[in-house]
C-alpha cells in the first residue's frame, strides 16, 4: 500500500547534546602507568598510590549509607587475621572498612532521597539509583575509532498515545498491523487530521500533534488477500476503538540526554523506537529488534531444508552523544520456501517418493514441520494457508474421514481426486495434520508448499551453525560498509514516517575517542628462562617460561573410548602429554596406575567405575589424580555422561581428548591441554606480576575477593528444561587468579539466581543458612586464612529490562550472606553488569593504518570507550580486550550498577582489563573478564549432570534427598558435585 507523505513540519529542529563534565577525579588525572617501560615495573608496593585511589573525593554513586560499628566478638568463628602479603598497606584501610560497616540486622540500600524503605530495601526499583559514572579514564594511548551509532535529532514536540481496541480481539500482530494500515488508508484525510500514525501491532498508536478526538471507534473491512488470487476473497470485520492516554514530553528526554535527570523516560524512547521501525516491519521480516529480507543479500543454505537470511539490527538509544540509533548486521536461519516433499527429502537426505518411511524419520519430520506454515498448491487461484500440527500415523493411502451426519467414510485419495481433479501420486507417505487436533484436517504433503519468511527458531545442528557463522562472519572493513549501506538503503530522511515525526538521522558513524590501554606484565616461575612476560597484542606463548605453581601428577590413568586408537597409539599420545606437562613446569609422572584401559562408548559407566575402583584398590587408600579419557570425534552423549559420572558420583578430575588430536600431536594443543590439567589439579599457571607486588588499587591492600555470575537457559523449543546457574569465586588473594564455582538448577528462564542465600529448617539446629555466596565466602576463608574485606562481582547476561531487579534480589543475597557468617559483617561491595550480546561495533578509524589494527584487521586488545557512545550519566564502558581472530570483534559492555569501593574510571577499567590477561586455559587475553567466563563454563557444565533418562525438567523419581527441594521450587536438583572436585577450576 502506497503511504502518502506529509510535508515536514515547520517545527525547528534541535539536536540534545549532552553536557560533558570537566571536574575528573584528582586521582584520575594523576593516574599514570608504569607499564610502557620496556622492563617489568618494579616490584615495590606502592602504598601511597593505593592510598590515594581507597578515598576518592565524595560522591552521590550509588552508595549504602553505612554505620559506623566495632568489630564482632564473634568474628574468630568466621576469621581470624593471618600474616599475608600485602598486609603492610592494608591496616588503615580495614580500619575505614569497619566504621563504614552496616549493621547486618538493618542492611540497606539508599533510595534517592537518602532513606531506606522498611526492612532494608527500596519498596519498588524507580527507588534505586544506579552508580553515577565518576568522571572519564585517563590512562592509556589516545586514539580514535568509529561506531555503528548514528546521531539522531529529533524536533522539540510531544508525541501523543492511544489506546487501540480491536473487536474481535485478534492475536496476530500482522493483522492487526493490516488492519490499522486499512484504518489510516481510509480514514487519514477525513478523521486523522492528515497525521500518519505509528502502531506497535498490540494496544498502543503513536502521533506526532493530537488527533481530532479523544476517542473514536471505526468499522474496518478486511480482505483476506491470501485466500485466493484471482477469485472471490473472504472479507472480515473489525470494530476499532481509538482512546487518547497520554502525552510523552521530550523536555524529560532532553534532560536525561544532558545529563540533567537521572531516570531515563522509557515511553518517549519506545515511541521513538517504534516510529523508526515502522517502514522496516512493511518492507522486511521483523525478528524482535531486527528484519530480516531474502533481497538484502542472497540466501545461502544451512542444509537440511534450512537457508541463512541476512537482515539488519535497529535500535534507539540514549548515548552522551544525545540519541543515538544503533545499526547492526545479522543473520539467521529460515525454512525455505519448497514444496514439502522436496523439504522432506532435504531433511532425510534421501529420496521419499518410492520407500515408505520409518518411524524414526516421520518422527523427525513431525519435529520440524510442527507449527511451520504451508499453502495448498492443489487449488489453483486459490492458496489458502495452514499451520501444521502434526502428522498423521498412517499412510495416506489408508486414512479416511467421515464426509457427512451419516459418517460415511471416505478415503483421502478419493476425495482429493473427486473434489479438485487432484490425483495423489506419494500415497505411501503419511499426510500434514493442519488446523485443530480435535477437528483434524488431511493434507498430502505433495499438495503443499512452505511459505516465506519463517524462522527456524528450533535447534540447530553442529553443521548448520557452522554454515550460519560463515554467513555472519564479516571481516571489519567488509562489516562497516555493510552497515553504511544499510543506512543510505533505508534512507530515514526520506522514511514518512521519521518525517511525520520530525526525526533526522545522520548517515556518518559517530566518531569516539579511545583509548587502547596497556598489557599487563605476566609472572611466571623463577626456575624458567622468562620470568616474566609482556604479551603482544594480546598474546603471548609458553617458550621458556615454566607455571607459577605447577601441580604434581604422580597418580594417573587413561581410558580409551576410541575404537580407532590402538593401545600403543594412546601410550604415545600420554607420554607426549606427560612430557608437555613437565616441560611446563609441572611434575607428571610418566607411568600411569593401571595399563591404558580400552573401554566401549555404550558401557561408559561401568568402564569408568571399573577403572576407578582397579585404582583404588592398588593404590591402598591414595586417591586417583587425574583421569585422562579418550573420546570418538563424534561422540554424541559421552562427553557429557563422562564429566557428570566422575565430577558428581566418582570424585574424579579428567581431561578428555579427542581422537584427532591424538592422532596429530601438535606442540600448542599439548601446550594447552597442559594449562587445562594444572588448574584443575589446584595450581596456577600465571598471576599478574602488579597483583604479587601489591599494586592492583582496590584489590591489593585489602583481602578483596572476585566473583563471577551467569544464569543459561534451555536452548528454544525447550519448553520445560530448568536453566542451570553458576557462580563462581576468587580463592586467592592477592593472586586473584583461582577460582572455586558451584552451580544450581532453578525454574525455567528465571534470571535471579535463587540459590546465592538460602535458610531452611532443620529439627535438630533450627534455621540453617547456606547458598552459593556464602559457601564460596567461607571457602575463601580456608583458601587464604582471611575473611573477603571487600566484594567485586561480575554478574554476565543481565539484559538491560533486568538491570533493576537482578540488582535488588542479588545484592540483598550477598548482604544476607555476609551478614549470616558474622554480626556486622558488611564488606562493600562493587556490582557489575557483563554484556555480550549487544550490538555496539567499532571499527578502527583508517583501516589501512596497521599500528592501529591487529593482524585481523580489528581494533587493539585494551581499546576502552567510557564517552560519546555510552550512558549519559551512568558508570559504563566497552572493552575490547582481545585480539581478533576472524570476523568483526565484539566489545564487552561493563555497567557498574552499584559501587561501595568507589571506584575510579581508570580503576575498574584497567582492572577489568589486566584480568582478560588471567584466563587459564590459553596464552591470550579474553573477550569477557575471566570470572564471568568461568561462570558460564560451569553452567554449560552442570547442564550435563541432568540424569539422560529423565525429563529435564524435573519429572520423575528424583535424587536421592531431593524430593522437598522438588516440592519446593517445581525443579529437580542438580546432582551434588564431589568435594574435592568443587576445590579446584574443574570446569576449565
């Protein structure tokens, strides 16, 4: 439908610009590295810079207000102080931790106003401030990069709401979208008052000027256009009633953007957002915030019946910058458009029109054609559309129906060849079940085709998605003009309805300042040839360089679940490995236990206990060590069956190999399988050479303990699976560098780890506490013989609508925790957001310049934006602290939601940082900060311990002791893990 365009309003255009703060924090100014030198820096503690950087000038960030109080009689029953490193600068600060402690029976977050609601927290989110960001970093080399945001301006006007009712009620957003474009077609002249309006497709019209009424109710005929083609359509129809709510002022807006408010007015942007949509939902396939068009760029098969889209992200938001529109490339996977027998053919990879199927196969067919749509091609004009809901159990040669009040049966083939002249020739295959279950309707799958433009929104396998990243995978350069072209073809300035509004969108990128801030230097042991080591672009290598704390392996064994490697082949491999190990500073005995134990997958239980207990028994009461397993490539369950046999029931550490690897020993999978084992048997491969020298601010002068959060949930189409929690922390101080995780499963798609503080009753001991937090707390307290003085918890894959509520329950948890081991135990803590998938890109700004880009033609590991492209007023950054590989690297987005530490810009950056450069398992910085890597590691983890017998979610005889925890949450606990398993970095 042709959309007539208004002409732009008279209105003066105004562009917010925020006002950017020149007062920075002294400590930021006077913050200099000391890492540029080509030596490691010295190794003296510098108390006084870590003095200066615990008492920043006072700032409203987010703070608890805290009372003073003296130290707990009771503190020896969670710590008593030990002589540590590092103690010598820590004195005073402890003292100002204690007189800013809370009181554990009040603990309380400050609302805006300065008090606290009843029983310590904010009655309701609006009443929790976030951190306010404390001035900008310094530290680092200045540079300039580019991003995928685009300036938005927009004219100093109201937007109007209204409330849309349509009778009867319909659920599709499409229709409704038809219907509201039938409405504005008709009625635009004579009762819009000429306004073009924006429609979200549920209840809400948006309009830039109010329309003539306050309410009005219309009468809208619809013409079902894909009924017939060139016949007589079926024509519905529709009351709609249209009711003014209210009023979006961009006044609000406009000071948020400048800094001026802190809430940001969440409606204005939605309208906003929704207005810029609007062209797009016409002219594409809209997949929540992206769209989706076979004519963007061609579509290339995943296999299987599937084909890659290419599409584009979009997405409005408020920046220093003032608004800012966000513009992406993406891809996903879609049904193609085949007549079904062809689908089936692609989806069996074999030939279904002469050989009957099994039921394996029609199995798998129901699974991917329920809930597609397809349209009868049998009927000529006619193209009537249907969702499938099944498939029918018998061939279509033997199905018959009841055709009148009488039930006169008659067959499937009949009737299609006496009704449409259509003679089935596939009579051997079963028929689509379409429309009701109750009701069912017959259609043979020759007589239909898929139709366009559906997701394929189940799960895809190893091979699709390796097609799909192909797809994705841009290098940087090819990318950015990708998105640049996007922009110029969707022309927003001449979008009507961004004219109807009075919205601009620049067609330049935003242009930020950067910084690429500095590696840190590495320690590693003193009998190597390196001591210690500056990485190069975010990499480095373990050439002359032995582990900081090598572990010894004395008591071994090997498993071989490979029919292909022979026993000789898998002595060779293991001696190898054994070797590497040693080499790396490790002591690995050559000899296993027992001789290399051939084993068959589908006996893996059995072959894994027979190992255990023939070790045990020649051992004499010593444990087994390490188990080294050697899997098929294609090994389907048995990874999974082997990790939750011996991490859950057996007590055993492995290291699984595949069977390729064993064939082609290389030096760096070696090298690297050597760093996996020496963690998980407790030690460390390298620390930060500032973190032994006490230098890291906010970490080394006082006992400061790390965690790391993510929540994963069941892939889609899992409509029941519970998702699998992790948390994990610091056991180490000042080191920072092992970590110690626990994992739990809760309700389906729940965010809020529920298990960070628990209570319960026990007859015997009354109210008990526990949960994650708090074991992890005590843990750390056996690890270093101190108790956390402060908290740093990065919690990964919190979405922004979430930001609010996972900071209430979370932080209550922690507190709750603290409090339970100790009266008056407050650490302060510093919370923070880890996004991943966002779509913020940047691109370094002269591609040709190579000292500005690593080999894969990205920005340098270290580049940090905190300006121009970030929260107006709160305390965020994007780091990209990797080096690239392929394809277009992601930053990762930190959001310090609340910080005690008071922390200064340079301070959590360069933190956040130096600890990508920690990671255990490679000799590379990380996308991702290292505590929230291995939180996800363990979740990915513990979703192997669900028992593959039983239904994910819970159904059926539970574990053992299990069964209150089942009534109790509707979930089915998660197998404990062994205690000397949870020690150590098992997931790695």
């Amino acid at each position: 439908m042709p959309i007539r365009q208004m002409k732009e309003g008279s209105e003066q255009h105004i562009v917010i610009k925020p006002h950017l703060p020149n007062s920075m924090n002294p400590v930021q100014k006077n913050q200099k590295t000391t890492q540029n030198g080509k030596g490691p820096p010295t190794q003296e503690p510098q108390n006084n810079k870590i003095h200066n950087q615990i008492s920043p000038p006072s700032r409203n960030r987010g703070r608890r207000r805290g009372r003073g109080g003296r130290k707990s009689d009771q503190g020896e029953n969670f710590m008593r102080p030990s002589s540590r490193p590092c103690t010598a600068a820590s004195k005073p600060v402890i003292a100002a931790a204690a007189a800013t402690s809370v009181d554990a029976t009040n603990v309380s977050v400050v609302e805006k106003n300065g008090s606290s609601s009843e029983g310590g927290f904010p009655s309701s989110s609006k009443s929790l401030c976030f951190a306010q960001r404390p001035g900008f970093g310094q530290l680092g080399t200045k540079c300039i990069v580019k991003a995928n945001h685009f300036l938005a301006e927009l004219p100093d006007k109201d937007l109007n709401q209204y409330d849309v009712t349509v009778t009867p009620e319909v659920s599709s957003r499409t229709v409704n979208r038809a219907i509201m474009a039938e409405l504005v077609k008709m009625y635009k002249e004579s009762h819009l008052g000429m306004r073009l309006p924006a429609y979200d497709g549920r209840k809400s019209l948006y309009t830039a000027g109010e329309l003539p009424f306050k309410w009005k109710e219309f009468t809208i005929k619809l013409i079902d256009e894909d009924d017939v083609i060139n016949g007589p359509k079926r024509e519905r129809e529709y009351k709609v009633v249209i009711k003014f709510v209210a009023r979006a002022n961009l006044h609000h807006l406009g000071q948020f953007l400048a800094g001026k408010r802190a809430d940001g007015p969440k409606e204005a942007l939605q309208i906003l957002d929704i207005v810029l949509r609007e062209l797009s939902i016409k002219r594409y396939c809209p997949v929540g915030r992206s769209f989706f068009s076979p004519d963007i760029r061609k579509p290339q098969p995943l296999g299987d019946g599937l084909e890659a889209w290419c599409g584009f992200y979009q997405s409005i938001r408020p920046t220093q910058m003032g608004l800012s529109l966000n513009i992406d490339m993406a891809s996903a996977a879609f049904i193609e458009a085949l007549p079904v027998i062809e689908f089936v053919a692609q989806l069996l990879g074999k030939d279904v029109s002469s050989r009957p199927l099994s039921d394996s196969d029609r199995v798998k067919i129901k699974k991917a054609l329920r809930g597609v749509k397809v349209e009868v091609t049998h009927r000529g004009n006619v193209r009537r559309k249907y969702r499938v809901s099944g498939l029918t159990s018998q061939p279509t040669r033997e199905l018959v129906f009841p055709v009148d009040d009488n039930l006169t049966m008659k067959s499937v083939v009949e009737y299609f060849q006496e009704m449409y002249g259509f003679t089935i020739k596939n009579t051997h295959l079963p028929c689509l079940q379409v429309g009701n279950q109750k009701k069912a309707n017959y259609l043979p799958m020759e007589a239909c085709k898929i139709v366009e433009g559906q997701r394929y929104t189940k799960r895809l396998s190893e091979k699709q998605i390796t097609s799909l990243l192909k797809v994705t995978c841009q290098r940087p350069r090819d990318r950015e003009n990708s998105i640049l072209q996007t922009v110029q073809h969707n022309d927003y300035n001449e979008d009507p309805y961004a004219k109807e509004f009075g919205i601009k969108i620049s067609e330049k990128q935003a242009s930020v300042e950067a910084r690429v801030l500095p590696a840190p230097w590495l320690k590693y042991h003193e009998t190597g040839k390196e001591k210690d080591c500056l990485p190069q672009v975010g990499q480095w290598n373990m050439m002359n360089k032995k582990m900081i704390n090598g572990m010894t392996v004395s008591r071994w064994a090997c498993i071989n679940f490979s029919r292909s490697v022979q026993e000789s082949i898998a002595r060779g491999f293991c001696n190898e490995l054994a070797q590497m190990c040693q080499v790396s500073g490790m002591e690995f005995n050559p000899e296993p236990i027992i001789p290399i134990y051939m084993a068959r997958p589908d006996q893996v239980e059995k072959a894994l206990k027979h190992v255990y207990h023939s070790c045990v028994n020649k051992l004499k009461g010593k444990e087994l060590e390490l188990l080294l397993v050697i899997l098929p490539d294609n090994n389907g369950s048995l990874y999974g069956d082997v990790k939750r046999i011996c991490e859950t029931d057996l007590g055993l550490i492995t290291q699984c190999c595949l069977t390729k690897h064993v064939f082609k020993i290389s030096k760096q999978y070696l090298a690297n399988v050597s760093l996996k084992i020496n963690v998980k048997m407790g030690g460390r491969n390298t620390v930060l050479l500032d973190a032994i020298s006490c230098r890291i601010p906010l970490v080394s002068d006082i006992p400061t303990i790390i965690f790391g959060a993510d929540v994963t949930h069941p892939e889609n189409g899992e409509d029941s699976s519970p998702s699998i929690a992790a948390v994990v922390a610091s056991q180490d101080w000042p080191e920072v560098t092992k970590y110690a995780g626990l994992v739990c499963a809760q309700a389906h798609r729940q965010e809020l780890i529920q298990d960070l503080y628990k209570t319960w009753h026990d007859p015997a001991r009354g109210t008990v506490s526990g949960g994650m937090i708090r074991d992890l707390l005590i843990s750390f307290r056996k690890a270093t013989g101190q108790k956390p003085q402060r908290i740093i918890f990065y919690r990964d894959g919190v979405s922004e609508g979430q930001f609010y509520q996972v900071l209430l329950f979370e932080l209550d948890a922690i507190r709750k925790a603290c409090a339970s081991l100790e009266p008056n135990y407050q650490p302060p803590v510093t919370f923070i957001v880890v996004q991943k998938r966002h779509h913020t890109r940047l691109f370094a700004n002269n591609h040709k310049d190579r000292s500005s880009t690593d080999r894969s033609g990205n920005i340098l590991p270290g580049t940090v934006v905190d300006t121009k492209i970030c929260h107006p007023t709160e305390f965020d950054f994007y780091l990209c602290s990797h080096a690239g590989i392929q394809g277009t690297s992601r930053p990762a987005h930190y959001h310090v939601l609340w910080d005690e530490n008071n922390f200064t810009a340079d301070g959590i950056q360069s933190l956040t940082n130096n600890l990508c450069y920690t990671y255990a398992r490679c000799t590379r910085s990380v996308s991702v900060v290292p505590p929230a890597y291995y939180a996800h590691l363990a979740a990915f983890r513990a979703r192997f311990y669900m028992e593959p017998d039983m239904p994910e979610s819970g159904a059926g005889s539970p574990h053992k002791g299990g069964s209150k925890a089942i009534r109790e949450s509707g979930v089915r606990p998660l197998p404990a893990l062994k205690e000397n398993v949870k020690r150590v970095m098992f997931y790695c």
